[in-house]
C-alpha cells in the first residue's frame, strides 16, 4: 500500500508527507524542544495519540509545539529547502486561509493513513480459490487414514 503525500493550504499550497524519517526528526525534535533527557524520550506515537484523546475527551488541545513540529517534519520531508524551519512554519500557519482546527484534522488523518496502513494486502482472488479447491480434492483430508 502506498501513501501518497498531501497537499496543504499555508502561505501558498504545499506537499506534506510524515515518512518514518519526518516522523523520527519529529519525534527527536519535540523532545528536545521540551527538554526531556534523551534516557525518557517519549515516542512521537504516544504524543500523538494522547493529544488526540485530550482532543476527544474535550481536557485538552494539540500542542502548538507538536503540530508545528509535524507540520515541519512533513514539509521538510517534501522540500529539503533550509529556509522550512520550525519558525517559518509559524509563519506559513499565520498565512494560512485554514483554521488552526482544519490544519490539525489534515496533519491527523495523514498520521492514521501513514501510520495504521495495512502491513499486508490481502491475496489475490485466483489464490484464495485455488488454494481452497485444493482442500476439497479427494483424499486431502486430514483425518485418520484406513
């Protein structure tokens, strides 16, 4: 299954992809941001995935800081153009015609896309038939022989 990138609206239209790269930068970046000692590094999964339920359970909102932080994973994955840095994010958000809501829903729903795809697409029909016809042969079944 490929993951194509997505498009978004900030100072002018532009590619966003959370790769494993962008979503490691993103992960080594916020806890560095935050302080956090390299031993008690937290998994960018679990950043994401707590703000989300803060989100839903209405106690709390994405941090400014994580979705900047993403936000500037992604973009700099799609353009290795120095000048994409965690401030100028901020000022490409401010240019922006999204809400800062409308931003977080795109930049969460690629994270769900990229990160719950399906590690193995199922089989083909033909094998799946060919595969049962076998079972159904005379004297392929398992039972005690005679």
């Amino acid at each position: 299954m490929l993951i194509e990138p997505i498009e978004i609206e900030l100072d002018k239209p532009r590619k966003f992809f959370l790769s494993m790269k962008a979503l490691m930068r993103a992960e080594q970046d916020i806890n560095r941001r935050r302080g956090i000692p390299a031993a008690q590094h937290t998994s960018i999964d679990f950043l994401v995935w707590k703000s989300a339920a803060g989100q839903v359970a209405g106690t709390d909102s994405i941090g400014l800081d994580l979705m900047v932080t993403l936000l500037w994973a992604g973009l700099s994955n799609m353009d290795p153009d120095p000048a994409i840095t965690f401030d100028s994010v901020l000022g490409m958000m401010d240019a922006s015609p999204l809400t800062r809501g409308a931003i977080v829903t795109k930049i969460w729903n690629h994270y769900n896309e990229v990160t719950l795809k399906q590690k193995k697409e199922s089989p083909p029909i033909d094998e799946v038939e060919d595969s049962e016809s076998l079972a159904r042969r005379p004297g392929a079944n398992s039972g005690v022989s005679q």
